[in-house]
C-alpha cells in the first residue's frame, strides 16, 4: 500500500502541473493550426500538412491530460460487472485488439460493483489496449478477464486511516513480455512508459480513476509462464 499512497502524492502534483500545462498550450495551437490552414494551396502542402498532424497530435494528448486533471466526483451506483466488461471486450475486438484473442473467465456469483460506468469502461478498455500494444507482433497474444470475490479483502487508502473492504476483484490478464524491470514499480506514476512512443499517462489515469470510486490497482507478473496482471480491487454495490 506504501506504493499506492506514493503514486497518490505524485498523481496530485502532477494533476497542478498537467492542468497549468493544458491551459497554457492549448489555446496557442488552435492559432498554430489555423495559420497552417490559410499557408496551405500556397505551395508548401507537405510541410502544413506535417504542422496539422503534429498539433493534432499535440492537441489529443492535452486532451488526455485534462482527463487525468478532471477532478469532479465520479457518479457511483451498484452495478452488474459483465455487461460492463463484455462490452470493453467488444469494443476493443472491433477495434485496437482485433489481432488479439480475449477469453473470460469470470466468477458468476459476482455481487454489484460500487462503480461509475464510464469510468470502469475507460479503466477496462485502457488496461486491454495496454496489454495489447504489450503484444504487438506476438503470434499467440492472448488477454484473459477475469473476476472473483475475495472474502476479507480490506486496504488502508491512506497512512493513519482505516482499511476499508475491496472484496471484488477484476484482472486484465496477459501473456505478453511484462513491463521493464526498472520501471515495474512505477508503471502507475504519471509520464512513465514502456513504449518508445509512450506517453506515461494511460496506466496514470487508470490508477486515479480507480481510485476515484474506491478503489485500486496492482501490477504483477504472475503465474509459470509468467503473465503480467493487472489487478483492480473495488467494493460491493451491497450490504
């Protein structure tokens, strides 16, 4: 727990830098794109074309992060999990994970999940795109969802406060390399990646969403062969 409450105070100061960041850049790059627009037809195509693209691209990741400065609560009821996850499981096999096989395996006395739709689905489908960017070129890539009830399951959120019970588990499992030993214990810190064309926030804004209903998540390699898990603890949407 030492590790979440860690990525807790780094998501926090990171949260004061992102928004100060959002709003300074992006109000530049709508005035950068649209002087591109007007060069354009004048003979150098390419190169506006190329300055488009790229302030796209810019612009779609201050988006990101101003989805991880959000900080209005998430609206949270008691739901039922599967048709929460089957949807992320088609959403990501027609698209992102087509090459991908997605099994389930799921505990079918499962009790409601105290949890934001939305936000699970943005939780689900980031940690399967993970998993399968983890894949890319790997013949036999494979992602499991998995569910379970674990009886006792209490964590402190913080130092000083008192454990609060996570009973429902659900793990985005995969058959892929792993994350890189010398950032394994920081993959939920803002701006850590794996990936060469990473940008350390995807992994980020899934630790704060989760715990922004409650809850958390762990990565491990477990397991022989070894997989890589990532494991989401959340309370019971009932007595």
């Amino acid at each position: 727990m030492g590790q979440s409450v860690d990525r807790a105070s780094a998501a926090r100061a990171a949260v004061g830098a992102a928004a100060m960041l959002a709003h300074e850049i992006k109000n530049p790059l709508s005035g950068i794109r649209g002087a591109a627009q007007l060069l354009a037809g004048g003979g150098n195509d390419e190169l506006t074309t190329l300055i488009t693209t790229e302030v796209d691209r810019i612009a779609a990741l201050i988006d990101r992060m101003q989805d991880f400065t959000d900080t209005r609560p998430l609206s949270l009821h008691p739901e039922n999990i599967y048709p929460l996850l089957d949807h992320a499981r088609r959403v990501a096999l027609a698209g992102f994970a087509r090459h991908v096989t997605i099994d389930e395996r799921f505990d079918p006395s499962l009790p409601p999940v105290l949890t934001d739709r939305d936000a699970i689905l943005q939780v689900v489908l980031n940690l399967i795109k993970n998993a399968t960017e983890a894949m890319i070129g790997q013949a036999d890539a494979r992602i499991t969802l998995a569910t379970a009830y674990r009886h006792g399951m209490a964590v402190s959120p913080a130092p000083g406060r008192p454990r609060q019970p996570l009973p429902i588990e659900i793990c985005v499992i995969d058959n892929g390399p792993g994350a890189p030993e010398d950032i394994a214990d920081h993959l939920f810190d803002p701006f850590v990646s794996g990936k060469p064309e990473g940008q350390g926030l995807g992994l980020a804004l899934v630790d704060k969403l989760v715990r922004d209903m409650g809850g958390i998540v762990q990565y491990a390699r477990e397991g022989s062969p070894p997989q890589s898990v990532f494991r989401i603890l959340l309370p019971r949407g009932s007595a």
